[in-house]
C-alpha cells in the first residue's frame, strides 16, 4: 500500500457502507448537522450511505475508496471541497445543481467520455477541477479535446489539473507549457532528474551539482519544483476554507450562548 493510499488511523467501515456510527466515531460529533468535515480516505467506503445527514458539511475526503455512486451527496448544499479521487466513479451523476461547491477532485476514476463530464456545468460556484493528478488520471484525460471542452463547459474555471487559468499565476503555467514543448523536441525523459523531493530549498539552486546541468534539465527542475509548489498551494487553499467555516461557527456558537446567558447581577455597592 502506497503512502497516499494509507488511512490516518484503524478505522475502517463494515460492510463497505458509511454508516451514522462511523462518522461520529470518526468526528467525534454526534449530531451529525453539526459535523463541518468528513475525512474518510482508505476506509473502505463503497457506499456513501448516512453523509446526506451532514447536511452543513463543507469538506469531504473519501478518496482512495471503491465508490461508484455519488446519490447521496443530494442533500448537501453546503459543500465547497469534494475529494472522489481514485473510486470507481464512471458517472458524475449526483453532483448536479451542489450551489457552493468550488474544489472538486476526481482523478484515479473512470470517467471514460466529454459527455460525462457535461453534468459539471450545473455547478454554478465550481472554480478547481482536478481530473489528472500527474500520471492517474481518466480515460477522458487521453482525448486532446478534453480540457478546452471543460473549459468551455465552465468558463469561470479558475485551476484545472493544478494549472492555474486565470489569475496572476496563468502566466506562470503558460510558461511551463514552453519549458514543456522545448523538452519534448529535445526528447528529455523526466525519468533523467534525479529524485531530490518535491520542493527543492532556494540554497539548491546555487549548489554546483545544479550549476553543472544544461539547460533543458534546468528548466525541467524549475518546472517540477513549480508544480509541487502549487499543488500544494491548492491543498492549503482547501484547508483554509475549512478552518475558516469551523471558526466562525465556533464564533456563532458563542455569540448564541451569551446572548441566551442571563445578564450579569451586579451587586449593589455597600453602604
């Protein structure tokens, strides 16, 4: 088992079936309109079962799962990041008209055809779509029609596959797709850089082993460490979405309990 495949803890559901019970021993919460995320990855989900009652859900993780229907999502109108990567997922049918769902991520599926992708263009909020996580991807990603075809089905698409669209850092992938095209005349295969970790420190690009590389495999380190920059930019813009919704929820909870506190008795002073 893969590192990313790994759950965080034992837990893992019966009878492949998202039971009430495993989301409040998961969350610790045991009204489940309260629960705010749901991280489920490698449990062994097949069906997504009681996660309609979250209905004030705002993040989900059940990737690396063996979910093939997505039915049960219908009651959550609440939830903005959606990770179904690596399921069984041949149909999207499920996600239609989710108003505030903005990250959605279905790599390591089987969505094999553009017409299956088609359902996403009722999702009004949706901003990042990841249907490619590096080399695991759908049989869609194969068709050269693909990512055009879903950029016109969502024209305010601002990330997809981890390439930023718009904003200030497009310009920065446009570059890349260069550094790409050049590689390729020159028939660089990735497989010539050497395993040095995703992000590299600034000190490694002053080092002598760098300086002694040509260019092309200059540009190749530059472009992987880019990469690995914004995907995880990507992850910790999810993450804060998460964290801010939890604590203004804390803060509405605590406004409620004083505002319903009686006022406080002052006693008179003393004479």
């Amino acid at each position: 088992m893969s590192r990313e495949e790994q759950t965080d803890d034992y837990q893992m559901v019966e009878d492949g079936y998202l039971s009430e019970q495993f989301v409040k021993r998961l969350t610790g919460d045991f009204d489940l309109s309260c629960v705010i995320h749901v991280h489920a990855k490698n449990t062994g989900i097949e069906n997504l079962g009681c996660v309609y009652m979250c209905e004030n859900l705002v993040s989900l993780d059940v990737s690396y799962n063996k979910v093939h229907d997505l039915s049960p999502l219908f009651k959550l109108q609440s939830l903005q990041i959606l990770d179904l990567s690596n399921n069984k997922l041949s149909s999207l049918k499920g996600l239609e008209y989710m108003p505030a769902l903005s990250s959605l991520n279905v790599s390591g599926n089987e969505l094999a055809s553009l017409e299956s992708l088609k359902l996403l263009e009722t999702i009004p909020n949706l901003r990042k779509v990841i249907m490619k996580d590096g080399n695991v991807g759908n049989p869609v990603c194969h068709l050269d029609s693909y990512p055009n075809k879903l950029k016109a089905l969502l024209p305010d698409l601002v990330m997809l596959d981890y390439r930023y669209l718009k904003g200030e850092l497009s310009s920065a992938f446009k570059s890349l797709d260069e550094i790409d095209a050049s590689l390729r005349e020159e028939k660089i295969p990735i497989h010539d850089i050497p395993q040095s970790g995703p992000v590299v420190s600034p000190s490694f690009w002053e080092e002598e082993f760098f300086d002694d590389l040509d260019l092309n495999m200059k540009l190749r380190y530059l472009k992987e460490t880019l990469n690995s920059v914004y995907v995880e930019k990507y992850r910790m813009e999810d993450m804060m979405t998460v964290l801010e919704t939890e604590g203004n929820q804390a803060l509405q909870r605590l406004a409620a309990q004083l505002k319903g506190s009686p006022p406080s008795q002052d006693k008179p002073p003393s004479t």
